[in-house]
C-alpha cells in the first residue's frame, strides 16, 4: 500500500470539470486530474430514475490530502451531493509515484 489515493468525482460538463481540476492542481492538492468525457449515469435521484451524460475526473493525490481536496471539491461543486470517492493506491510505477508526492502540498 501506498501513501497515495485516487479520487473519483463526476461533473455534468467537460469545462467544469476542466475549472475544478485546474483548481485542485493550482491548489496544490492534487497532481494531476483526467478528464474522462461521455460517461453515462443511471442513477435514482429524489424518487427518479435519471440517465444522464458526465464527466468523469480522476484526481491524483496523497491521502493524507483526501479531507482537504473532499472539502475544496464539494465546495466548488454545481451539485447538491457530489460524488467524491477515495480509491487507495495499492502500488504503480515508482518513479510515476515519486512525482505524485512531489506535485502536491506537503
């Protein structure tokens, strides 16, 4: 197991989540966010069933910063419950790791 985490958090629009994660690497709490366009979300909503289009970004981070970037996240977010999931990095590739930590605050 690593000190690092990848974050899920989905966005209604390639340019929202283009705007969140420049802030998040600007921030210094991520180091890097991919954007993953044409997502397709089946959810239950307030009683319905939706089926929507979304942006799906995967943010790069240490978990130790997983509070901080959840917060900034949710605060910056168009939705009203935003998904926002830690996925804790088991290994990778040492030097791609290396730069992680080196990307980020602290």
């Amino acid at each position: 197991m690593t000190d690092l985490c990848l974050v899920l958090v989905t966005l209604p629009t390639v340019e929202k989540a283009a705007d969140l994660g420049r802030t998040l690497v600007e921030e210094g709490l991520a180091a890097c966010a991919n954007l993953v366009p044409g997502v397709r979300s089946i959810y239950r909503w307030e009683g319905k069933l939706q089926d929507e289009g979304e942006v799906l970004m995967l943010v790069k981070t240490r978990a130790a910063l997983f509070e901080q970037l959840r917060s900034r996240v949710v605060s910056l977010h168009p939705y009203q419950c935003p998904e926002v999931l830690q996925l804790d990095v088991a290994a990778g590739h040492a030097p791609y790791l290396d730069w992680v930590r080196a990307s980020v605050k602290g």
